[in-house]
C-alpha cells in the first residue's frame, strides 16, 4: 500500500455474500459438539458426556489443550457399531453411572449428542429420567445434574453449539428462588485473560455478577502441592440464580445471548444483548449500559484507563495503521469486533469471514449496519466461510496488509510473507495468548501493541522501511 | 496375582483384565491384558476413532493428495492441525483439509450430490491435484451414501484424476485401529498394481509403517541411498498416491509399525509373493539390527557395515554421553501401541532407562506379547488405560518422565513430571541413529530442568529446596 495514494471519488462496494462453493477447504469452525463441551468445561464439578464416537470428544480435548495449554476432562460414550444398529441409550446410562461412582465430587454431567445419535435418534431426555432412577437406586441421595445438549454435528458450527448448549444449560439448571441482585454476564467464547478484564470492570463499577460461565480457571496453576486446579468456575448455585438476577448482559449476539432470551421468556429477567465489547466504542457501550441498569456511576478509574488506552492508540494509529488493508477471520462476534476496532484505529477491515453459518441472519446485524455507513473502500464480507476464500485471493493477488484472524489459518500468512496476529480461538501457535485480554480497553492495547510488533517485525525482517524505527 | 485392579477401578473391576504386573514367577503367555475390546463409557479413555485412525495416521499423510472428508466440518477440522509429518514439498499434507460439510438437508435428502459438487470443487480449486482420498464419517455411512458410485461417476467424467475410497466411520471397531485395517485392505485390493514405475535399482523395498514424524522418513531415506536401495513406495511418509499403486514391484516389504500397516504387507505376501521383513527403526541395536537384515536379505552385507560403523563412529559418543546422565532414570509409555515394544528395551540397552509403565491405546494383544516379552519386570502394561489409572499408575512407579500427547502432558505437567511429546516427538526426528540422539537430547532436557525443583517448593517454607549444583551441563 503506497503512503501517497490518491484518493478518488469512486462509490465504495460492500458485499455481504456466503461463500460461492458447497465443500469447504480448510475449516475455519469445528462442529457443534465442541462448542457443547466447550460449554460444559465452564461449569464446576462438570465432566461433560460426549454421546458420539470417541474422536469427537479426543480430538476437541486435543483442541482445548492446544490452546489453553490445559487438560480438560471430557468423557464418551464410546458408541460403537452395536449401538449405530440397535441405539446407543444405554452407552449414556453405563456412561453416567461409571462417571457417578468413580467421581465422588461430580455434580453436573452435560450429556451432547454428535451427528452419529442425532441420526440413530437416541431419546436423551428419556434416557436421563432412566439415568436418574438408576442414580436413585444405585447411590440414594447422591445430588447429580444431567443436562441434554442436542449438538448435531451437521447444523451449524461450534459457535452455535456453544450457544445452543448454554441455552440448554440455562433451561435445565435456572430456578426460581430469592432475588439475587446479581447481573448475569454471557461472556461469549472469550479468554481466561478476558474474563479477568470483564471482573475487572464490574469490580470498579461495583456491581455483582454471575460470570457464565467463570472460565478464570483455564488458566491455571503448576502448585507446591501438586493440586490440579484446571477447571470451570460457575457452580450449581450459579445456574440455578441465573432465574434470579436483576437482569442478563449478553456480550454478543451469537454466543450466549440465546440463553439471556430464554431467562427473559422463561423467568421474566430482563436481557440485554449487545455487541462484543472489541474496541473502545463497544466497551463504552458496555459501561454506559451497565450503569444505566444498575444506576452506578462510571467511577474516575476507568476514565483513566480509557486515557491510557487512547494515548497508546494514539501513538499508531495514523503513522503505522492508516491506510493498511486487514483481512479478519474467525467467530462471527469477534470479526465483526475486530472491524469495528480497525476503524477506530485507522486500519481498514477490507475482506471479513464469518465463521459460522447462520445465512442471512448476518445481514441484520447492526455492526454491518454501522460498517456500511463508514467504510469508505472496497469491503467483502463471507458468511459460511471457509479459509479458502482468504487463501485464494490472496493468490489471485489482492493485497492485505495485515491477517487478523486464528491459527488454522496461520500457513496463508507464513507463505505469502503477510504480518499476522493470532486472535481467537484457537490460537495455539503463539504462547499465552489466553492469558492476554482482546476485549475492554486493555485488550485494544494488547491488540494494537501486537498489532504493531508484528508489523515493526515484518518491516525489519523484509527490509521495508524499517529506518523509520531509528527513531520514534 | 500379575492382574491388578487398581483402587480407582473398583467400580468398573472389568478393568483388571486389562492391567498387568509383570512378576517372575508368571508365564506371560497365560496372562496378558485383554486388548482391542470396546471401551467403557465414561471412563475418559484415551481412544480416537476409526475414522481417524485411516484419515489422520495414514491417508492424510500423503504429499500429492486431496483429503476429502464426506461429513460434517468437525471431522475434517479435528484432523487438521494435530500432527507434525512435513513433506518435501512445501508441506501439502499439513496445510490443508476438505470437508463436504454436511448440512441438515444432506442427512435428510442424501449427501451423494453434495460430494460431487466438492469433488469438482476441490479439483478445480487445486488444477495441480490429480489424486484424491475420500472418506466417508459417521452419518454419511449412517445414512447409506453410495459413495463409491460418485467417486466412480466423477472418475468417468475426469480422467486424468484417480479417487480411493475409504470407508470407515468413527464408530466402527473400538478405536483408532480398526481404520489402520480398512485403509490397508481397501488399497491392496483396488489400487495395488494400476500403475508401475521405473525400476532403478536391482534392489528394491517398500517402506511400510513410517509417517515422517518430524523427518523420520527423510533421515531413513539417506541409508536407503547410502546402500543403493530404491525405495518404491513410503506407507506413507513423505508419500505419493502413485507410488503405492506400484507396491507390487518391491523386492522386500520392510515394515516397522506393524500395527498401523502389517495388514498390507501380509497381503503383498500372499497376493505379489513379497516377503515381509519386520524391523525397528528406533534405537542403535535396532537399527543396526534392521539394517543388517535388509542388506542381507539382498545380499550388500558389507555396504551395511560400512554404514553402521560411519554411524556409530558420528553418533554414539553423543549417545553415550546422554546414557551416562540419564541411567536409571525412570519412563512410563502412554502412547498408541508399537511404541511400546519399539522403545521398551531400545531406551534401556541404548539410554540406561527403565521404563516403568506403558499404555496402549489401540495395541491388539499381539502388541502385548510383543512388549511383554521385550518389558522389564516389575513395569505394569496397561490396555486402554483412563485418567484415574494414570493417576493411580504414577503414584506406583514415579516416573521421572512420560511419553505421551499434549493434552496428558499438561496434566502430568500440574504433577511435576515433564512430558515429552510421544506421537509428534518434540525436537526429532527420532528414528535411525541421529534419530535416536535426538531423543536421548530430548529426555536430558525434559529430566535436568530447574523448573521442576523450583516447581517443589513453597515459598512459605523456611527451608528453601536447594537446587543441584551443575544441573545441566552442555553435551
């Protein structure tokens, strides 16, 4: 991109499409089960049930541990031929009750179908009622939670699943009872490092909140005593108050917020569902609707890191962002978050796929709404996408200045010698980055600062222009 | 009793059948564990699927061939991005993954069309790619695609492209083994002898059973050019579609997983009269000892010592100097099955390890003879092992490190014990002589790290843990 270019009167086009082809070349979302366990992971005293063949449950604990650098407990049911023939019912009954006996602690067991049960059409609901009988019998007065969560493999992506699931687990587990006060807070597939930003928000608001699910724990630990403490923070308790908050935040609109609309229909908790909190304008957003429902002040504290935040932009934004073409990929949610964030800083979001497919559903979405009304440059943005349609292009020669986007995609990058940042999930081939926030104004930091390193690096590495750098 | 029931299986005491104690006094012959049986639900096994077992072990490994998986998109996600085998050129194998992605209206109307349409798509996208590899998942064999006939349709309508089908969904057999078996059989039986290459050596082997993991193939790959041996076909590392429809025209099968690929060399046995030869390709001895069969068998016994004895000459001082720093110290194996037996006694003979306990996620009991029998006494052996074994497991034996995958590395890591990547290896490759040098390097670093006694200590506790003089030392 040259520093000089003339700009011309020519009408910007924004195309909002699904991608053209039918198979797909290198995914850039997993199926619906692991958005199932990922769910189920966040709930303590919780071994999620996977009702499936065993690689849908081995190969997403392989994904967790990938980029969490963490060990996940994930049981299956193990299905076989047998039950492909004559239902696998009774895999879910052995599965539940070995799980109870060998897991004194266990409390919540999240049982996800895959594609194979959904298919053979195993009665999970019926099932479970069996499972609590045997449990009755079996270990008398032992408390267990048994949660249906239809996850067919052939709908959706493992966003949708992992809203899904936690509607279903929300649906299973709220309870009417005493008020709590508290907010509950749909966090959306976030971070462990993101999470602490949020609890870091509601601290200095001073304002309660029933994280969903407190996922601080995935980032755990190596103790003196050799405890493993690798596991989802929100208890029983925590699910059954969710019927019980003041009202329900849902921090985006495809993860999470299906279940801030169940409490609201179910049991008259009032929702409100906003944009992911990526960049400065969403997480005022966020503040703003925070004090207007609880009626506390913004305190001087978060004026202040806001400052910082935008003093660090500052810095970067027209001399090394302005005018560099970003390709963004990943969950719906934080690519359209991440375009939001390019345009405060200068950046320009030109090609954006959306991992998921909801089709049309994306076309309502109030952050294309906004972004049509900015851009003022050629945008593409694919639903149903694949990495393909990012790879291709860059082949046939568009030029990006800049990847944002998770590391399944990281060889598009690596070959065609294009900066990257490793952003979402998963991202297993930098380190630490869970423990690093991406939403608030920290996270825009964090963004923008490796935003930048990546891009000094590259100028160094190449050659280009890195003089600037002699002094700055 | 040499069968153990550990505490954490009371619940599930089939489980001591698959656990056993190697003591003197028994004849192992009479008490191996059971092994490749269905695993129990619940129990957090270790164990993958068939599907996985053709795709992700075997087929996806090949350089020059599209991998099209005909389901839904996790099959293809899931079996992308977990595994290290590069390839010469440019790492095809690692880069990319084709699913038919599978939608609703698929399973409900049948998913043939749906497969077509990708097929042309994923040629015409890659207008370099000839061949292809397509797969069929748990629902598209739940509802009953014929798969075949597409691939057959498709074939018709583009003749320079050849297509093997595998079919093998993730619920058939018990683990990832039965795909090793369904991918082997298939492509004896339809792929086997439709081409033929040109002959440049008057001795000629297939390599059976090596992926390339981190190089393995590439490093065995300059013996077989030392000895002047060509080698027709790689099953599959670093591998071409073409050469292994030409495995009839070997010499000699040389097989080391024999698990994952023993099937198609019996069958090139029986079928083209080609003698199998089973060697290990991990460790000194074995090496040596494999070499030394292979040029027998083709009668360049002296090209082999010269050979080993340049070998030997670079790479075992450094192996020595390893052996000495690393004798005793104690290893578990958890890894799928032949590793088991091909590291048991090469670690110790060549490295001054014990290994103390090994688990096998797929092994059928010929593996446990065979690693029972090359296994030290007082090792457990331990079929389809689950998280609560290998807890119990640990506190018996204390290892003081384990191969094994990321994800138990991370548990064991919460433990202390520093884990070393047993499928993907962590800096190898680790077969052949350099190989296994490599390895000895690996468990050194993993065995003399300061983080595991900085790791031990309370910080509350008066007495600070002082850490050894000259740890580590530079090889």
């Amino acid at each position: 991109m040259s520093m000089c270019e003339i700009a011309t009167a020519k009408v910007p086009e924004i195309k909002v499409a699904p991608k053209e082809r039918g198979g797909i070349i290198n995914p850039m979302y997993d199926c619906q089960p692991t958005g199932g366990q990922y769910a189920g992971i966040g709930i303590k005293d919780s071994i999620p049930l996977v009702h499936g063949g065993q690689g849908c449950s081995m190969f997403v604990r392989l994904l967790f541990a990938q980029h969490f650098k963490e060990n996940f407990d994930i049981a299956s049911t193990s299905l076989h031929e047998d039950s492909a023939v004559f239902g696998g019912h009774k895999r879910i009954e052995e599965g539940v009750m070995v799980l109870a006996k060998r897991y004194p602690d266990l409390r919540v067991i999240p049982i996800i179908t895959t594609c194979s049960t959904e298919v053979i059409g195993d009665d999970v609901e019926g099932t479970i009622k069996k499972c609590y009988q045997a449990l009755a019998d079996e270990l008398p007065g032992r408390e267990l939670h048994l949660i249906p969560i239809h996850a067919p493999s052939f709908k959706g992506s493992h966003v949708t699943g992992y809203d899904e699931a936690m509607k279903a687990i929300v649906k299973t587990m709220a309870k009417k009872g005493e008020p709590t006060g508290k907010l509950n807070v749909f966090t959306g597939w976030i971070n462990p490092g993101d999470l602490k930003e949020l609890k870091h928000y509601f601290a200095e608001m001073g304002v309660a909140a029933n994280f969903l699910m407190d996922i601080e724990d995935f980032d755990s630990p190596m103790l003196p005593n050799k405890a493993i403490e690798t596991h989802g923070r929100t208890t029983v308790e925590d699910l059954q108050n969710t019927a019980n908050a003041a009202a329900s935040l849902a921090l985006g609109r495809y993860e999470g917020a299906s279940a801030a609309e169940l409490l609201k229909k179910e049991h008259e908790v009032p929702s409100h569902v906003m944009n992911a909190p990526y960049g400065i304008g969403n997480t005022d957003a966020m503040l703003r609707r925070l004090s207007e429902i609880t009626g506390k002040e913004i305190p001087e504290s978060l004026v202040r890191e806001r400052g910082i935040a935008l003093d660090a932009l500052a810095d970067l934004a027209h001399m090394f962002f302005a005018n560099k073409k970003v390709a963004i990929y990943g969950h719906p949610d934080l690519v359209l978050g991440l375009a939001q964030f390019c345009m405060e800083v200068e950046l320009e979001p030109a090609l954006l796929l959306l991992g998921d497919d909801k089709g049309g559903r994306y076309k309502k979405d109030p952050r294309i709404a906004e972004l049509k009304k900015h851009v003022h440059w050629d945008m593409e943005i694919i639903h149903n996408a694949d990495l393909w349609e990012l790879e291709k292009r860059v082949k046939e020669g568009v030029e990006y200045d800049l990847i944002l986007g998770h590391s399944k995609g990281r060889y598009i990058a690596i070959d065609a010698g294009i900066p990257m940042v490793r952003v979402g999930f998963p991202t297993f081939d930098r380190a630490g980055l869970y423990r690093k926030p991406t939403i608030g104004y920290r996270g825009a930091i964090e963004l923008a600062e490796n935003i930048a390193n990546t891009l000094f690096a590259h100028m160094e590495y190449t050659h280009d222009r890195e003089w600037i750098l002699n002094t700055w | 009793m040499p069968m153990v029931l550990l505490e954490c299986d009371k619940d599930i005491p089939e489980r001591q059948r698959h656990i056993f104690l190697k003591t003197p006094e028994d004849d192992v012959r009479e008490c191996l564990p059971i092994a490749n049986v269905p695993t129990i639900p619940g129990s957090l096994s270790e164990r993958g699927c068939a599907f996985c077992g053709a795709k992700l072990v075997i087929g996806g490994v090949l350089k020059d061939t599209i991998q099209m998986i005909h389901g839904p998109v996790g099959c293809a996600y899931d079996t992308w991005h977990t595994k290290r085998y590069p390839s010469d050129n440019g790492h095809f194998p690692l880069k990319y993954v084709w699913s038919t992605d599978m939608k609703e209206q698929h399973i409900v109307f049948g998913g043939e069309k749906r497969l077509e349409q990708s097929i042309h798509e994923a040629f015409d996208e890659m207008p370099d790619v000839k061949r292809m590899i397509v797969y069929t998942t748990c629902p598209t064999a739940l509802i009953g695609d014929d798969v075949k006939a597409v691939v057959k349709k498709v074939m018709k309508e583009r003749p320079d492209v050849d297509i093997f089908t595998v079919e093998c969904p993730g619920f058939s057999g018990v683990s990832q083994s039965k795909g090793h078996h369904v991918l082997n059989i298939g492509w004896i039986n339809e792929k086997v002898g439709t081409a033929e290459k040109e002959i440049t050596s008057e001795y000629t082997i297939n390599f059976i059973g090596d992926y390339n993991i981190q190089g393995d193939t590439f490093l065995l790959q300059k013996y077989w050019d030392r000895l002047g041996i060509q080698v027709i076909s790689h099953f599959t590392g670093n591998g071409t579609y073409d050469d292994l429809r030409c495995m009839h025209q070997a010499k000699l099968n040389v097989v080391n997983c024999a698990r994952s690929a023993g099937y198609i060399a019996n069958e090139l046995k029986k079928r083209h009269g080609i003698p199998r030869l089973d060697i290990d390709t991990w460790g000194f001895n074995y090496m040596a000892e494999g070499i030394r069969k292979v040029c027998a068998f083709f009668g360049i016994e002296e090209r082999g010592e010269e050979l080993i004895a340049d070998e030997y000459a670079k790479w075992k001082p450094q192996l020595d100097w390893y052996k000495e720093r690393l004798l005793g110290k104690k290893m578990a194996i958890w890894t799928g099955g032949p590793r088991l037996w091909h590291w048991t006694k090469s670690v110790e003979d060549d490295m001054g390890i014990e290994v103390v306990a090994m688990s096998s996620k797929f092994g059928h009991e010929e593996d446990f003879e065979k690693v029972v029998a090359r296994g030290r006494e007082g090792t457990y052996y331990i079929d389809d092992a689950n998280e609560l074994e290998f807890f119990e497991i640990i506190d018996l034996v204390k290892p003081d490190v384990i191969f094994t995958g990321p994800r138990v590395g991370e548990l064991v890591k919460k433990l202390h014990i520093p884990y070393i990547n047993g499928h993907a290896y962590h800096n190898g490759p680790y077969m052949g002589f350099e190989g296994f040098v490599n390895m000895a390097r690996d468990i050194y670093n993993a065995t003399h790290n300061p983080l595991a006694y900085l790791a031990g200590q309370d910080i509350r506790d008066p007495t600070p843990l002082v850490m050894p003089e000259r740890l580590r030392e530079v090889a």
